[in-house]
C-alpha cells in the first residue's frame, strides 16, 4: 500500500466515523463549521506527519510505504496531505451531502 492509498483511506474513515458514530457524529455536527474544518483538518496533518514519521522510524518498508525519510520525502507530504483531504471531502459529499 502507497502512502496515497494509505491517507485516502483514513481520509475516507474519518468522514464515515465523525459522520455516522453514534455520540460523536452529534457532537461534530454541533460545532460551527469552521471548527470542523480545523478539526478535520488537524486530523488529516496529523495523519500525514505519522505516515511521514513511520517511513523515518524505519517501519515504513514493513508497512509497505515506500517514502523516503528526507527532504524530498518531507516535501511529498503535500501530496499525501491533499489525496487525503479530497478523499476526505468526496465521501462527506456522497454520504451526507
């Protein structure tokens, strides 16, 4: 598994979990939209930097991943960041748009 399909699969999850769990999809839905958005979003940075962090621990090859634990590596954090956010959006949209 790549590190793209990785994050857009949790990207995936997390709409489906802050969307249907019982509990938490009420207490989601109650917070104004923009601190959704951040912590939505925070989620999906901290997804990103741990998928980052299992390449540099050496864990990465085990798992599958195949970034690097550099400074180009760091740098495709941004393309790892956005497949998860347009993962993430996509299924809000079909599930609860």
């Amino acid at each position: 598994m790549t590190e793209i399909q990785l994050s857009t699969i949790v990207g995936i999850l997390l709409s489906l979990i802050f969307s249907y769990v019982p509990g938490l999809s009420t207490w989601y839905d109650a917070r104004p939209t923009g601190i959704k958005r951040m912590i939505m979003g925070g989620l999906l940075i901290v997804t990103t930097v741990a998928i980052f962090g299992l390449t540099c621990t050496g864990m990465g090859p085990d798992l599958g991943l195949t970034a690097v634990c550099s400074k180009s590596g760091a740098l495709d954090l941004l393309s790892i960041l956005v497949a998860a956010l347009v993962a993430n959006q996509s299924a809000f949209l079909v599930t609860r748009g």
